[in-house]
C-alpha cells in the first residue's frame, strides 16, 4: 500500500491478515526508495505473539509499506503474524556461520576499516528472501555526506562479512557511499520519467478538451 503520512499511523493497533492483532505501530522511518520500500515501521508487539512468534524480544518488529494493506483506525496487514516471525528468526549466513537475524536489530555496522556506518534494523524480502538490509546511517556521515536523518539506506546480503557484537561489512564507506549515490539517482530518473509523463498526459487532456 502507498503510505502518504507515515506518521500519523504511530500509535495504531496493527492487525494481521488473520485478523489477530499484533501490536501497535511505535516508530517510522524513510527509506531509500519511496515507491518501494516505501516507509518502515517499527511493530511495538503485544505480549502473547512476542512470546509465540518473536521469541520473548522486547525490539521492534520491522514492517514496510508493502506489508500494509489497508489503514482505518487500526493498520491491517497481508501477512499473518507466523510469517513475521518466519522473517525474524530466518538464519543469516556469514561465510561458514549464520546468525539469526533478530539478533542483528540493533547492532552498529562498521565498514571493513571498521569506521562506524550506522545500526541495523530492517531489511527487505522478496518470496522469503532477503533483497536488502536496512541501516540507519550515523548522523555524523549524515552531516558529512549530506545524507537525510531518520532514512534507512539498503545493505545487499553480500555486503555483509562477519558479525560479533557488531557487523563488519566488506565494504569501504566510500564504496557504500557510491552504491547509495547510485539508488538515488535511480529513483531521482523515475521520479523525473513519471513527472514528465503526468505532465503530457495533463497537456493531452488540456488539447482534448480545447480542440
């Protein structure tokens, strides 16, 4: 679903597909791309599915506009509760190890220099396959970058090399800083092919409506 204003959907009871509330919506953030992912959104989850589903965690559960079907006074989900967890606990591999991937919520990521880059906390899936994850920059590369605040930037799954208490990415920052660039002039050039065809369809419509 085309999410307008992410932020008035804070404090929203969220309802699966099932009908099975989940909890309420706690935190919002941008993402890179705003036709898809679109916004993410941070799932403040009542006790029983935390303990059945979530493992007890007291973290977000991470959603994007794409998850979200329909807003009223509540926000209801295409996915039941089950696939949520499913995506929680998925094993992430790292070379010969995996790590669950509730366990890289919240940790800082550091470049292969191991220069600070930001925190983990979201990530994109298509079909039950991980497509990117999602990283909070550090504000001080957004200062120094002139990057926005509050927007999760993508990390490609083999992006990432090894984690501890931190993830350690094969990357460099001016390497990430290049790849991002570049999934900005991207949406930059559709953003500029949809305007231009509104803008001749409008000037159809005017000459239409003239002649």
């Amino acid at each position: 679903m085309k999410v307008n204003n992410p932020h008035e959907l804070v404090g929203k009871e969220v309802v699966d597909v099932n009908g099975n509330t989940v909890g309420t919506i706690d935190k919002t953030w941008n993402s890179w791309n705003q036709d898809f992912p679109g916004y993410f959104f941070g799932i403040k989850t009542y006790d029983n599915p935390r303990d059945t589903w979530f493992r007890g965690t007291c973290k977000l559960i991470p959603i994007y506009s794409d998850y979200i079907k329909h807003t009223d006074d509540r926000v209801y989900l295409n996915k039941t509760t089950e696939e949520l967890g499913r995506f929680w606990n998925k094993a992430v591999h790292f070379g010969t190890t995996t790590c669950p991937t509730d366990e890289l919520v919240e940790k800082p990521v550091y470049d292969r220099n191991h220069s600070r880059v930001g925190t983990f906390y979201t990530w994109t899936e298509s079909d039950g396959t991980y497509k990117n994850y999602g990283v909070l920059l550090d504000p001080y590369l957004c200062d120094t970058w002139k990057m926005p605040y509050n927007t999760l930037w993508p990390i490609p799954p083999n992006f990432l090399a090894t984690v501890t208490d931190t993830i350690l990415l094969d990357k460099t920052l001016d390497e990430l800083k290049g790849f991002w660039d570049q999934q900005n002039t991207t949406q930059y050039n559709q953003n500029t092919q949809q305007q231009q065809y509104n803008q001749n369809t409008q000037q159809q419509q005017y000459n239409q409506n003239t002649f």
